[in-house]
C-alpha cells in the first residue's frame, strides 16, 4: 500500500478508536496542550464500558473529566505533576501521584509502568508519512513508542515542529481526524512584585548564557529585563510567548551555546496562537524528549547555564519545597532539580529559584524555620545555588547553616524578620 493507503486504513471515528482502550489498562494521555482533548473527551463519554483504567498524565490543560468523583469506578488517576482540575482527585483519595525527576518518566515506561495506551496529538502527516508531536515531545514521543497502542488525534491546527519529534504513520495504530484549536496559555499579569523579582534575576544573567525558564509571571518578568542583553541562548524543558519576544528583538541567537548551536532545544510548548504560528516549520526551534532535553548531564554541557525556578518555601537551611503543602500535593517536582543538577554541571553556569517573599495577600512568609510538617523537599539544601525574592539575591552554595539563615532572612519580608531571627538566634546561640 501506499502512504495514502496505509493512513486511510487506520482512520477511525473517534467512537470506535475509544473501544480499543480496556477495562484494567494503563492509558497515558500526551502532556499539556498536546492533550487529544476530543479523543480523551469520547473516552469519557464511553466510561460505562471501562473499569479501573488508569490514567497517566502530567500537566493537565483539557478537562480532566476522568478525575471527577463520579467517574472513580472508571478511572484512577496516577499523576506526576498535579493541575487545578485534578488536585482533588488525589486530595480525596481517588488518584495517586508519584513522584519522579522529569527526565526519568520515559524509563518508567520502559520498566515499571508499561503502557497499554497512548493518546496523542499529531500535525497532518508529511509527503513522506511523518507526523510531528507540535507542541509536547517531552514524555509523549517516549510514550508512544513504548505504548501497545496508539491512539493519534490528528489535528490540522497543531503545528508541525522540528527537530527529533516525529511519529511514522506506520507507528501509529488507530487515527481519528479531529481539528481544534490547541489550548492555549494568556500570557500572565505581571504585578509590581514579580517585576523587582525580574529585575534581581536578570543582574544574575550574563551576555552568551543559555537558559532554562518556566512558566508564569516571573520568568516572563525575568525576559523583560533582558532586552539589553546579547547572544542569549535556550535549552528549556518548555518556552512561552516571552522567548518568542526575544527571539524576534535578536537577543536570543543561541550562538554562543555548545550543543544544539543556533537552535533552540525545547520538549514542549504553552502559550498564544502566536507562539504556535512561530514555531511552525521554525528551523529555530528544535523539540526533543524530555530524557534528552532534562539529562543533568546533557544540560551540563552548554557553558553559562541558568535555570530559573520558582519554590512555595524554604527553610533558613536552604532546604526547598516546590511542589506541596504540607501533606497536600499541589503541583509536580517537573524539571526544576533536573536543571538545577545541570546547571552545576555546567562551566560557569547558575540555578535560581525565584519567588514572591510572601503569600495570601503577605499573611504569609515563604522563608521559613522550618518547612511546613509533611512537606516533601523538593531540592536539598546541598543543590540550591541562589534564592531571589524582590527583596534580594541570596547566594547559598557552599555557606555554612549560619550564614545561609542570614542571608535568607536578609531577603525575606521585613514583616516577618522579626520572628526569623529570633529563631536564628536561639538556634546559632548569637546575635543576629
């Protein structure tokens, strides 16, 4: 058969492509806005017809209709990364979240977490039958090559990146043809805070570093304070709308990284119709898995690496939680000690873990004695490098317990010093 052929052979309508799911199997679903949010849709619609799926997935950003209470005899939620439409379910007891550094998912589903199967979002295929994963290779290339079936939504309206995210149609077992707009991330309001945050990260970055940034208002307030800067470079589990800014005002070349020269390597994309238009057929952008793009090692070895995370607290030893509230999951451990492991890999290179000093409305001091009871940490005490809140940068690595504590204290809200050096105090046995 021809491509023609084989493609058309394995079209399904959306209704019958679901019955290839099973009661008691492993599903995972493709990450972020690579989610098939119609195929996974149907796969609701039929839940009378399943028992105890699991459902694999990490940021959520369709609608996670699986996880609701009266969908817990159908389906159980096994998550490494936790969004607003899911938290409950693992809140009360009906899904699960496991904890894992990003770039190891992959071998999970190779070893420990086989997978039944796949659901993703593919562009139309290419002249020769290759179909790109658009927005989220990350896990969800590693996922449908492991899967024993693959369940693919193509949609015309993903686009079509480049670089090692690729699926033949030979690889693909079922196909259901389902155009929808990819959903899409506003870009996020930037208050007085998050800009001074902005401001004390970019002192920390220098001309010809390549970075690695999240998402949401600070590393968007980072950006903005680097429009001065030149020849910047991108290695990033994930780009938004502000990368693409300064893409396009010639600060990011990627000129001076060691890997990937000229390129931006990136696993998955969040953001506007805008930022998926600029990645289209984009020779700029190349998107691979996230157990290539996230390797510590790899990371490491483009010189002047920055990361740039974000944490819900730290204790004045450093240590820092990034993922929940006391027992309560809230988010992920996703990429962050991936690349602040790789950033201390690299020659000159820097991770900063940024955040607001306070939170609900400053009732509440993110720079804490001691992590909130049941917290997991997120990054140890011996891989923190710098801490930056609007009131400061504290350089950590290599200070003893004591003059971490001060420093940390230095940086923290005023209203709240108080206590913190009391605790410093009778904890140090001097004067603060």
């Amino acid at each position: 058969m021809d491509l023609k052929q084989i493609y058309n052979s394995k079209v399904k309508n959306a209704d019958d492509a679901v019955k290839a799911i099973k009661s008691g199997n492993r599903v995972v679903i493709a990450h972020a806005v690579g989610e098939p949010v119609y195929v996974v849709d149907k796969m609701v619609e039929h839940h009378k017809g399943y028992k105890d799926v699991e459902i694999v997935q990490l940021v959520p950003m369709g609608h996670s209709l699986y996880a609701k209470e009266e969908m817990k005899e159908h389906f159980r939620l096994n998550a490494f990364f936790l969004g607003g439409n899911t938290r409950d379910a693992v809140f009360e007891g009906r899904g699960d979240f496991t904890p894992c550094f990003f770039y190891q998912i992959p071998q999970l589903f190779r070893s420990s977490l086989p997978i039944d199967v796949a659901l993703i979002t593919v562009s139309a295929p290419d002249e020769n039958g290759f179909c790109s994963f658009g927005t989220s290779c990350d896990y969800t290339k590693p996922a449908a090559e492991a899967a024993k079936i693959v369940i693919a939504q193509v949609n015309k309206k993903m686009p079509r990146t480049l670089g090692d995210g690729f699926i033949h149609i030979n690889d693909i077992d079922i196909i259901v043809e389902h155009d929808e707009q990819v959903p899409e991330l506003p870009n996020p309001k930037i208050t007085d805070v998050e800009m001074k945050i902005g401001e004390n990260c970019a002192k920390l970055i220098n001309d010809g570093d390549t970075l690695q940034l999240g998402i949401g208002a600070i590393p968007d307030a980072v950006l903005k304070f680097l429009t001065h800067k030149k020849d910047l470079g991108i290695h990033s589990e994930m780009i938004s709308d502000g990368v693409m800014d300064l893409y396009e005002k010639g600060v990011i070349t990627c000129k001076k990284k060691n890997l990937h020269k000229g390129k931006m390597v990136v696993a998955f994309l969040m953001g506007t119709q805008k930022l998926y238009e600029f990645v289209h057929d984009n020779p700029a952008i190349s998107m691979m898995d996230i157990e290539y793009v996230n390797n510590p090692i790899v990371i490491g070895q483009n010189d002047n690496m920055v990361s740039v995370n974000s944490a819900l607290q730290v204790d004045l030893m450093g240590q820092v939680c990034a993922e929940a509230m006391g027992l309560k999951q809230f988010s992920g451990i996703g990429g962050q000690v991936d690349f602040i492991r790789g950033a201390a890999f690299s020659k000159g290179g820097k991770s900063i873990l940024a955040f607001p000093s306070t939170a609900k409305k400053g009732t509440i001091s993110k720079i804490v004695p001691f992590l909130t009871e049941g917290s997991a940490v997120t990054t140890s005490r011996t891989d923190v490098d710098y801490i930056v809140t609007e009131h400061g940068i504290a350089h950590l690595k290599g200070q003893t317990l004591k003059e971490r504590a001060r420093r940390l204290i230095n940086i923290a809200d005023p209203n709240f010093r108080d206590g913190l050096i009391a605790e410093f105090e009778n904890r140090f046995k001097e004067n603060f």
